[in-house]
C-alpha cells in the first residue's frame, strides 16, 4: 500500500445521491420476559439517532477526512428536520437535502437488549418521488454538479424511491462530461440502469437476485459468471462483496481480463449493520484518490471487517484504519 495512504485519500469531495435514512437505537437491559406475552422486557438506558442509508457513507467519508455533500430527498417532517440537524452536527453541508410533504423520512429503529439486536421497526415509504419534486431534485443535482467541483460521485441506493434510471441517466451524461468517476451502491428496482459506470459494488444475494439465478459457492465459478456481467454492463470495476467469504474484484488489465479474491480477516464480529456502506464510501474515496483497484479491495475490505467489530451502523473510525492499514502495508 501507498506510504502517503492518508494524504491521498483525504481531502477529496465527494457527492454522494441516494436514499438517507435515521437509525434510531434504543439501548437497555433484559433481564426478565413479560407477563403480558412470552417477549422480553428492555429496560431502557438510553436513545440514540444516527445517519444511516446514504448518509452513513456520507459519514465514512467524512470520518476520514474528506468532504461529504449529500444529495436527498427528505419529508417535511420531524424527522427530515431531525435529519438536516443530524448532518449539521457532523459538519457536513446540508445543502444538497430537498425536503417534500409528500414523503416521510425512513427512519428505522432498533431495539438493543444486553447488547443484542432484538427488535427492529421501519417506518419509510418506497414510492418514486412525484414528478414536480423529482424535477426539482434532478435540476438541484446538475446544479450541484456544475457549480462545485467533485471528485466523486457514488450513488447509494436503498429502493427508497430516491434514485430512477432517469436520474441516474442525467447524472452519468454530467459526469461523463466532466470526466468524474461514479461508484454505485445498487439494490434491485434500478440494478440494471448502471451501464459503464467506473464502480458498481453489489454484495452476492442483491446479484444472485438480480440475475434470478443461485449462483455457485466455487470462487471460480463465481467469477466467470460476474465477469460476463460486467462485461455485458460495461463497468469498469466490479466489486463483488461475499460477507465471510470476503470481496471479489473483476476488472481489465492491458485488455487482460483479470479477478483478486480476497479473503475476509479474522475479526471479533458484533454487527455487519452498515459493512456495505463502509465498502462504498472506502472504495470511493480510493477512486477518487487514483489507487489502483487492488490498493481499492484490500482498503474497502479492511475498513469493512473493522466497522463490524461495532456495535450498531458506525463509520470507520479513520486512526484505527490508517494505523492498520499501515500495519498491512509494512507486513507486506
């Protein structure tokens, strides 16, 4: 890995188009069931809201040391008013957030007993955004392009009705013309609208459900199958991410068709809530950055096993990735 890792994957700007959401905890101690039904009973500790959906990736970024401009729709609601001020408060710009009274801001809470994840509750809508507010967002999205200069775009995608193939389409033409590589976070309504975007990061069920097919355990195998995904998709990268199995990188090498399998590190793991966001936001910032796509997987997959030894959607905490990031490059 690079010795100057830190200075070159900080102070980068990164826009970052998708579905934001608030992850709601609720923290306690379960120590009897209720008399009411046989569930347990969680005596609460505390409450806590956090970013989450785009906006962890959002955080990722900002957390190791670039900026992050999120670019959302929101409700005109509590909670999309308990959004802006959660963004706020982390420092970042709100600028890129519309709010509409025709939507509500996902918010999806979990209950915690004893350190557990025993409950979760979402409250979201999924529709596509009404056409006026769509055309307001996509017009704020060109604009965002065209006024600052970014150095990355990752759209980050949880079928929250955010992100349509028209969107997409618009921002991969602006791009195109101002030469910015595009990441992608896809889910299953707008898989298939990514054609010949720089990065595109599926875990193994979104593509084993996008091609409607069991795909095979055998890496090998795996691989071919992928590999003549990208090809008909045109990506330049993609970053096949198989939980414990770790990350499968396909990619073009002198027109040399190429694969890197990684294998996950051994970790204490508590949570693999947000291990995808982090893949992501880490990738981004590598592309962003100009390292090569290996440097991208080793980095993406380090970060990603260091976030699931946390309890609950956190960010990568920056001085614990640059220490072991470096502690890998030295072994090496």
């Amino acid at each position: 890995m690079n010795k100057n890792l830190k200075e070159l994957i900080t102070n980068k700007k990164i826009l970052i188009i998708g579905d934001v959401m608030i992850d709601a905890y609720i923290w306690g101690k379960v120590d009897r069931i209720s008399p009411e039904a046989p569930v347990p009973i969680v005596s609460v500790h505390k409450r806590e809201n956090r970013l989450g959906g785009a906006a962890n990736v959002a955080l990722n970024i900002q957390s190791l040391g670039s900026t992050a401009v999120l670019a959302s729709v929101i409700g005109k609601d509590e909670k999309g008013q308990e959004m802006i001020e959660l963004v706020a408060k982390q420092n970042m710009p709100t600028h890129g957030l519309l709010q509409s009274s025709h939507r509500i801001t996902t918010t999806k809470f979990r209950v915690i007993g004893n350190n557990t994840q025993m409950l979760r509750v979402d409250e979201e809508t999924d529709d596509s955004l009404a056409p006026e507010i769509k055309k307001e967002f996509l017009n704020h999205l060109l604009q965002l392009l065209s006024e600052e200069n970014f150095d990355a775009i990752v759209f980050e995608d949880y079928d929250k009705g955010v992100i349509d193939s028209e969107i997409v389409s618009a921002v991969l033409q602006k791009s195109d013309e101002l030469n910015i590589p595009v990441s992608v976070d896809p889910k299953k309504r707008n898989f298939f609208a990514y054609e010949g975007v720089s990065l595109f990061k599926p875990n193994l069920k979104e593509l084993s459900n996008a091609l409607n097919i069991e795909l095979p355990d055998d890496i090998e195998m795996l691989a071919k199958l992928a590999e003549k995904f990208r090809c008909e998709n045109k990506y330049k990268l993609l970053l096949l991410t198989l939980g414990e199995k770790g990350m499968l990188l396909l990619y073009d090498k002198e027109n040399v068709k190429m694969q890197y399998h990684i294998p996950s590190r051994v970790r204490n793991v508590s949570d693999v809530s947000g291990a995808g966001d982090t893949v992501i936001s880490v990738a981004t910032l590598a592309l962003a950055a100009g390292l090569d796509c290996i440097q991208m997987t080793e980095l993406s997959n380090l970060a990603a096993g260091i976030v699931c030894e946390y309890v609950g959607v956190v960010p990568v905490p920056a001085i614990r990735f640059f220490k072991e990031a470096e502690n890998i490059q030295n072994a090496d």
